[in-house]
C-alpha cells in the first residue's frame, strides 16, 4: 500500500480549502440561473455550504469519482470551476438557488447530483432559513435543459406535497448507496 495519497481521494488536506473559507477563486463563475439574485459570498456562502456538508453527508450526497462528499468539490483547488454557487431569489428571500456546475461539459453524474442535492435541501427543510432550494445545472453541460427541466419539475412537485418528493429509494425501503459504500469503490478504478 502507497503512502502517498490517491489524487481521487479527499484526504490531502493541501489541496482543498476549509468549509469556513470563501476563496472565489476556487468556485464557479455564476451561471444563467443566479443572473439577477443576490448572489451568496463570503460567511454567507462558507455559512450555507458548511450546511450543505452536513445536510449531504446524511443524505449520502457523494460524487463517486473522487470518492467525497459533493460539498467538498467547491474546495479543491484541482477543480475551480467546478461545484456549487448560491444566491437568494430578489423577489423572495425565502428561496435560495443553487447552481451547480460539473467539472467537465458531459459529466455523467450531474442529473443524479443535482436531483439528490434538491433532496438533501428540501428534504430537510427545518435546517436551514429557505422554504425552497432550487437547484439547476449550469448551462455549461450538454444536457443542461433536459435535467434542469426535470429539476423544474421536482421543484413543482415538491411545492405541491412537500416533503414527499424529496424522499429517496432508501428512504423507502430500497437499496441506497451509502458514503461507506462509495468509499470502498473510489478511486482510480472508478469508472468515470
């Protein structure tokens, strides 16, 4: 076994940011969908995002090629443009979008990271100040219509019943995918 650390892996902790910090110049540029909102900086944004660490880590919220919890993707330096940026509805303080934007224009996991972020956010609803967090992938991705229409969708579906659209398989008696379970299929094998 190696003692250097893998490059998939989150334990160097030279190469990511602490959850306290705002370094923009390790976050995405602001997309289409935060154009015209009041954009989160700042302890603001280090604020909700230490949340987000909480709220995916019990949600199991993992991007499986680098094997860590989404939230840590804004603070690894390796990838600047890529993670979450935030910012409140003008017209509605109580709604928070949250646009996502992958590390390459065709990653293959960011219809199911976006739509498990949507959960881990609303599904826990007495977390955090906001009724809803709408979430949306950057335009950047070549599917980004498709999934943030279905994003669109959730969103509605969840304004109509509440907690119930944001419940996931596990959740409902199925087979989830835990952090413990990503972990040990992380790494240089994985498959994308």
């Amino acid at each position: 076994m190696s003692d250097f650390p893998s490059p998939f892996s989150g334990s160097d902790d030279a190469i990511f940011d602490t959850y306290d910090e705002f370094v923009p110049d390790h976050l995405p540029e602001p997309g289409t969908f935060l154009d015209g909102q009041d954009l989160l900086s700042q302890e603001d944004h280090a604020a909700f995002h230490s949340l987000t660490k909480q709220l995916f880590e019990e949600r199991g919220v993992y991007d499986m090629t680098f094997g860590y919890n989404l939230a840590q993707l804004n603070l690894d330096h390796r990838h600047p443009s890529a993670g979450y940026r935030y910012a409140e509805d003008v017209d509605d303080q109580r709604t928070l979008h949250a646009e996502f934007t992958p590390t390459t224009p065709f990653c293959p996991q960011s219809h199911t990271l976006t739509v498990g972020s949507f959960r881990a956010w609303n599904g826990l609803t007495k977390r955090h100040e906001y009724d809803l967090v709408s979430v949306r992938v950057h335009p950047m991705h070549h599917r980004s219509g498709e999934i943030n229409d279905e994003l669109a969708d959730l969103e509605d579906e969840y304004l109509e019943s509440g907690d119930d659209a944001c419940t996931t398989p596990s959740e409902e008696g199925g087979q989830g995918v835990t952090p413990t379970d990503i972990g040990q299929r992380s790494g240089p094998t994985t498959p994308f």
